[in-house]
C-alpha cells in the first residue's frame, strides 16, 4: 500500500512530460518539419539530414518508451478520474454508515476506521500489559539470565511504547536540520547587500561665498521665496530664475 502513492506520482510526472511535449508540437511543430523543406548539400552532393537516417538511428527501446508514454498519456486520467471517484465513495459510504472501512487501501488491509474511547484504550492497555507479563513468566534460563532478558524486553517495549512520538521527533530534527543548513546556503549564495552610504556633509562656504538659508524655499541670492524655481546644472542648488540669471550673466 506504501508504493502506491509513489506509482501514482511516477504516473502524474509521465502525464505531464507528455501533455508538455504535446502542447510545445501544437505550438511549434515537430522539429523534424524545420528541415522538410530545406535540402542541405555538402560538398559531394549528399544530404546532411535526411528523414530515412533518422529514422533509422531511432532505437527499439526509445520506440518502445515512446509508445508506453503514449498509453499512460491516454489511460492516466481514466485511472485517476476512477481513483478519485471510488475515494469519495468511500469516504461518502463510511460517512452515512454505510461501511466501516474509510478508503479501499483500508478495505483491501481489512481495517476499520472507528472512535475509540476512554474505557477501550484502558482496556487495551491493560490487555497490553497482561500479554507483557506473560512474556516475562516464559523466561527460562538462570536468575542472570532472566534479568538479562527482562531488561531487553523492557528496552524493546519502550522504543514500542514511544516509537510515535520518537518518529514525529526525528521528523521535527530533519526538518529543521534541512531549514537550517538551507538558510545558511541561500545566505552564502545571496549577494552582499551593503548598507547606503551616510549623506555627504554640507559643503563649506567659501570666503566671498553666499550661505545658504536654513530654509529651503527661499533663494541664496535674494534671500525670499523663490518664484519661478531654477536650478544649476552644476551646483545643484536652486534659486529664483531672475536671479540666477542676473547672477550668471555677470
């Protein structure tokens, strides 16, 4: 039951090459029929490429691939469609109880799905217990023997009492073991992102020099709101265009 899911994924990825294949024919033709109209010569007059030498360097086995690619394209969703349909009736069925059995891996296994509760898992843990006990009364062999035994049975029912928990654990390990190094890779392979360099100190006024305002909206030269905005393509700093003007005339 376990190789099930694992043939239907097999499955599912054929399916898809195939659809692919098929989508990138109807898109742009077969490669082949890029050479059908072309005839390449060589020097002695032999064609380069050529249908019949093609043809004949196709294997028996690409053939064969071909052709069984061909019938899953054609039977997979079929099987999946009937797949999907006989889960749902299942599940539908074990909803109106109608069977006891959940999926058909289940019914083919013979067990049924139902809810357990609190006096049947005493119970059961208590059967557990008596089947233990018994185990331990079949001991023979000396009295160091007997300890030797017991505690083996007592190691063997431990890792069976927390097998669960232990496997849900190590699962948690791998997984994070698995985020961590693949954080530390995509680290190692990012780019390094620099941070912005801090914005240049304000430049020093010469000594016949103008300052600049505090404020932002009033022109250098005239010391008032600017009207009519102009900036110098070499300084970078704004000013009235009157006064700039006036000023770059001079």
């Amino acid at each position: 039951m376990v190789v099930l899911p694992y043939f239907k994924s097999k499955l599912h990825s054929v399916y898809n090459k195939e659809r692919e294949a098929r989508l990138q024919a109807s898109l742009w033709g077969p490669t082949d029929e890029r050479f059908d109209d072309v005839d390449y010569f060589g020097g002695g007059g032999n064609p380069l490429f050529s249908r019949g030498g093609t043809d004949a360097e196709t294997s028996v086995r690409t053939s064969l691939t071909k052709k069984i690619q061909k019938i899953i394209f054609a039977c997979y969703p079929w099987l999946h469609a009937s797949c999907e349909g006989l889960s749902f009736t299942y599940q539908l069925l074990y909803l109106l109880d109608a069977t006891g059995f959940y999926s058909v891996g289940l019914h083919a296994l013979g067990i049924h799905v139902c809810r357990a509760t609190g006096q049947e898992l005493m119970d059961n843990s208590s059967r557990i217990s008596k089947i233990r006990s018994r185990e331990r009364e079949r001991l023979l062999g000396p009295l160091w023997l007997k300890k030797l035994q017991g505690a083996l049975l007592s190691c063997a029912y431990t890792m069976l009492d927390y097998a669960q928990t232990g496997l849900i654990a190590a699962v948690f390990f791998f997984k994070m073991m698995e985020w961590w190094y693949q954080s530390a890779e995509e680290r190692m392979s990012a780019p390094t992102v620099y941070p912005p360099p801090p914005p240049p100190p304000p430049p020093k006024v010469a000594r016949e020099g103008i300052p600049l305002p505090p404020d932002r909206t009033i022109c250098p030269l005239c010391s008032q709101k600017r009207a009519n905005p102009s900036v110098v393509t070499v300084s970078g700093f704004v000013f009235c265009y009157a006064c700039i003007f006036k000023y770059v005339s001079q």
